[in-house]
C-alpha cells in the first residue's frame, strides 16, 4: 500500500510537472511565436480626409476646389534600426530638420501618429513613395488643400487653416484633432460644418519592412469618411471680376445684389489678396505679410467698413419724411447756401429736383421736420421725441445692427440714438442745431456698404427687402428665402415711386450723368462723404432697370471725392456689365481704370 501510495503521489509529481513543462513550453516557445507574429505585422490607424464641398459660383463655375497633396506621417514607437543620413538625402531634408521634426512627434506621442513632413508636393511624391516602405514607422497620408481658378473673391470664400490649440479646446463636439485643417474665415467659416465632410479611418496591417499586407480584419473596424457638400452661392463671376478689376488701385467696396432675393451678385473689397497665398503653402509668411499690409487687404470692407453715407442718405430722409407727411412731392424749399454750403443748381426746387440735384439746405429742413414735429413745445424734448422716430425708421432699413448675411463678422454700423446724445453732451442737452451734420448724413451716423447696397433694393423693391446672402444651395439643398428673411421697411409703396423717379432724373440730368448708358433706365444716387481724416469718400448706389430691377448695388471709394466721379462712373459699369454682358463706354472704362481716385 505504502508502495502503491508514494507511487501514486509520484506520479502525481510526474503530472504536476508535466503541466508546469507544459505550460513553460507555451510560454517560451509558442507564445514567443505569437509575439513575433505581433512584431512582425503592425497594425497602423490611416486617417482617411474627407473631400471638403467644393464652392462654385451663380453658374455652377468653380470659385474653390480641391488638389491632393501628400502628409508624411511618423509613428516614433515604429521607427527602428534607422540610417538617419540615407533618410535625409532620400527625403530632402537636412538632419537639423529630421531631428526638429522627430522631437516634435515624440513630443506629441510615442506611440500615435505624427506629421513629419507636411503638404509634400506631387513631384516630391511621386520621387519618394518607393523610399517610404524602406523606413518601419514612416507611411504617406493624402488629404487634399484648397485651390482657386480664379483669384479673386478672397475676403468671401475665406481660407482654411490648421487648428488651434484654442480652437481645439472650444470643440464641445470632440470632432476635430491636432493636424485637423478647419474653416477659419469667411465662407469656409460659416459653412465649415457643411463643407469639411466627416473623417474616416482605415486599420491597415504591415510587415516588419513596413509592406503593407492589407486591411485588418478585412476592414470590419473601418470607418468610410464621408464627403463635405458642395456649396452654391449667388456669387457671378464675370461680375465680381470686373468689380475687382474696376477697383484696382483703390480703397473700398461694391456690394451688387439681385434686389428680389436677396442674392449677392459681386462682393468687392479693395484692396484684395490672390487667395491662393494662403492655402497650406507657406501660410504663414504670406498670412504675416497681409496682416503688417498698411491699407488692410484682409479687411472686408463691404461688411466691416462703416463709413459716413454722405449724400446717399437724403433718400433715407425724403423717405421718413413722406411718410410722417412733414415733406410732399410738391414741398419747396430755396437752396440758402447760409444753412449748409451747395453746388449751383436750380432754385428753389421740389423734392425730385432737390434729389436730383442733392441739394443741401433742402435736406436741412427735411431733417428738421422730422425731428420737430411739435409734439412737446420744449424744443429739446420735441427733439428727443423725433428722433426716436427717425431710429425707428432707420431699424427698419436694416440701419444700426447686422443684417445678418451668412460670413462672420459683418458690422451693424451706428444710428445715433437719444441715449448716444444724452451720453455725448447730457440729457436735455442737445436739440436739432446740435446734431444737424445728420441732415445730410455725416456726423455719428455709419453704415456699411452692405447695408447701403440693401437700401438701394428696398428702393427697387419699392419697400422691402431679403436678407443678403451668399449661399444658394448646399449639397442638394436648395436654400430658398424663408418668410422671416422678408423685411417690409413700413412706408407707402408711392413714396418709394416718386424717390426712384428722382433717382432716374439724378441719372438722366442731375449728379450721377456719368452712370447714364442708353436705353437703360437706371435709377442712382451720388455722395460725397466727408472724411475727418483725410480727402472725401466717393460714394454710390444705383439700381436697374427702374421697372422690374435686376440689379441693385452700392459702390464706395475712399478719399476719392466726388461721388459723381469714381462711384457713379463705377455703378454704370457694372450695370452695363451684367445687364448687357459687355461695355460700350470704353471712354468712361479708362477714365475709372486710370483715374487717380487713389489719394
Ligand atoms: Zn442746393
């Protein structure tokens, strides 16, 4: 039994041992074939980029598109047994640069992926990719970068950028990641959610050598990226161009829109940049030298710009005068150059010739029937009281807040207000002599040349306007105008009959005969904007034809004088432009392209 007993306890030691034998032998022997097995094949995660939504004009012409470029990409924990100089003359770049770009990838992660050499070009591709499966821990990642056929627009369509810290400590959506490209202004701002797409990402298995060996797990981990929508927008580029063109070598705007809808037509900010200059590229040089750029090329002038209107603004008053009946067609008043200086013309005149002719001091007593209306005897309180009705009007004109177009940071402009006064020189401190530089639009009153071009289609639209905007579809969305885009200004359709009747006659024999063009009847009015630091602004806004309006616009030329000059000389071009498609006045074409509006 004894025997029988140690020969079981034995073999029980024989048994324990063998599964101790056992279980080492898996760990030394099979398990080291797993691990290699686990070196040899790498499983790298491959960012796929979505396309981003291309841009295209009115007309389905391309305004931004896409062209691939190239990413070389580093995993640092991957990179081993490394000729640090035979990478370097095979990848271009000096050993200070490797060993810049190495720390700066550790720096981020050991084990993720880093850029190493970003936006290498097709050529550069084209030369490498035989190199890269040589180098364990490198591989190529494409994405695309934004390019323009036309250079133009650049303000609007904006630009696209890397992400910054900041930005990317503000996303509460957790989308976006270190290296993420992401729409920094204009357009490519507004609709960055629309146009970017979503990311994909691909597991791709690769030997030792760095050869790939195809997708892991036959892709059931992937995530297909998805492409951003293309956007649409009202832009048309004959017409933006030949605003472009037209403002060389001057400061300013032109707002063009189709009056109707609300559709921006051209969108001209001088001086401008070739939007070009910054994608990827050498960003930042380009960025830097924009921004020190003493006359503000990155500045959109149409939207941020808020300028005194100057005589524009006597449509305004003619306006809210009719309507609260302390001015009629048939109101006349002599141009007593005591009030306010003026230029020879006819007196005394009706209100269609004062319009036509611009005449100051009839202004003068518009603005002072509108603020003095008698309804309190103390002059200072009747004041008040007038002209918190004018502001209503004004609101209603869209004038004193942004009207909303879809690209960040538009300006609302300033309607002087009684509280703004009551802060300038002290409640019951002011009356109507003390703020008598509004009769004719100068003083605190500013608006932006949007906002004046918007005017010039109420006046088309005969009372009425969409809020201007620049995207007409997205994707396969139309985006139609909705009711609550639609602003009724609150004065008689009649009244806005007789201010465009006198804008036609300022056309056909008054101060803006330079935007004449035979057998359109267009309808403008000039200004000339006093500037308190330095030469006047030449200012304009016009629509046509009278009936049924096609086009409304706005055209604003700083330091350029009178607006009967650049501004209405500029206003018939474009007008002529879009509505025949070509100029007949090459005389007037020169006088713009050469003048020396540019003080
Ligand atoms: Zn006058």
């Amino acid at each position: 039994m004894k025997l029988h007993r140690s020969h079981i306890i034995h073999a029980a030691f024989i048994l324990v041992g063998l599964i101790f034998l056992t279980r080492l032998f898996f760990i030394q022997v099979l398990s080291d074939e797993y691990r290699l097995a686990a070196e040899k094949n790498i499983i790298q995660p491959v960012v796929e980029y979505p396309y981003r939504g291309a841009i295209y004009d009115r007309h389905g012409d391309f305004l931004a598109y896409n062209v691939p470029i190239y990413d070389l990409m580093v995993i640092p924990k991957e990179v081993k047994h490394l000729d640090t100089l035979a990478f370097c003359q095979d990848f271009g770049i000096s050993p200070q640069t490797f060993d810049e770009a190495f720390k700066k990838a550790k720096a981020y992660s050991y084990v993720k992926p880093s850029f190493f050499i970003k936006n290498l070009s097709q050529e550069t591709w084209a030369e490498i990719q035989d190199h890269v499966a040589e180098y364990p821990g490198f591989f190529v990642q494409a994405r695309t970068v934004r390019q323009y056929p036309t250079p133009m627009l650049a303000n609007t369509l904006g630009y696209v950028g890397e992400i910054s810290p900041q930005q990317l400590a503000k996303d509460t959506s957790h989308y976006y990641k270190q290296g993420d490209m992401i729409g920094i202004s204009g357009l490519e701002k507004s609709y960055e959610k629309a146009l970017r797409g979503e990311r994909g990402i691909r597991y791709q298995v690769s030997n030792a050598q760095g050869i790939a060996q195809g997708s892991f797990k036959e892709g059931a981990f992937d995530r297909v990226s998805v492409p951003g929508e293309d956007l649409k927008t009202t832009i048309d580029t004959a017409l933006q161009m030949y605003g472009e063109q037209l403002m060389e070598n001057k400061l300013g705007s032109i707002v063009a829109l189709v009056p109707q809808t609300g559709e921006i037509l051209a969108l001209v900010s001088s001086p401008s940049y070739n939007p070009n200059l910054l994608t990827e590229k050498d960003f930042s040089n380009h960025f830097v030298a924009l921004e020190k750029d003493t006359l503000a090329p990155l500045f959109h002038r149409p939207i941020m710009a808020m300028y005194p209107p100057g005589s524009i603004f006597k449509l305004h008053q003619a306006l809210i005068a009719l309507q609260e009946k302390v001015v009629y067609k048939n109101t006349s008043y002599t141009c007593n150059k005591k009030l306010l200086k003026c230029h020879p013309h006819p007196s005394p005149l009706s209100l269609h010739q004062a319009i036509q002719h611009s005449c100051n001091p009839y202004f003068h007593h518009v603005f002072r029937n509108i603020v003095n209306q008698k309804v309190s005897n103390n002059s200072y309180k009747d004041t008040r009281l007038g002209l918190e009705k004018w502001c209503g009007y004004l609101k209603r004109f869209g004038l004193g807040t942004a009207l909303g177009i879809d690209l960040p940071g538009e300006k609302g402009g300033c309607v002087p207000d009684a509280k703004f006064y009551d802060k300038r020189y002290g409640k019951g401190c002011w009356k109507a002599s003390t703020i008598r530089s509004l009769d004719i639009g100068q003083g605190e009153l500013l608006i932006t040349p949007l906002q004046m071009a918007n005017f010039a289609a109420i006046v088309a639209n005969r009372g009425y306007y969409y809020t201007p905007h620049l995207v007409k579809q997205i994707g396969a969305r139309s985006i139609l105008p909705e009711e609550e885009d639609k602003h009724e200004v609150a004065i008689d359709r009649a009244h806005f009959e007789l201010i465009a009747n006198a804008m036609q006659g300022a056309v056909e024999g008054g101060t803006a005969w330079r935007a004449h063009i035979k057998g359109i009847a267009i309808c403008a009015k000039t200004g000339t904007a006093e500037n308190p630091h330095g030469a006047d602004h030449s200012v304009g806004i016009a629509f046509a034809p009278s009936e049924n309006p096609k086009i409304a616009l706005a055209v604003y030329v700083e330091n350029a004088g009178w607006g009967s000059r650049a501004a209405a000389s500029i206003a018939g071009l474009l007008i002529e432009k879009y509505l025949q498609g070509t100029v007949s006045r090459a005389w007037l074409q020169n006088y713009v392209l050469k003048g020396d509006f540019f003080h």
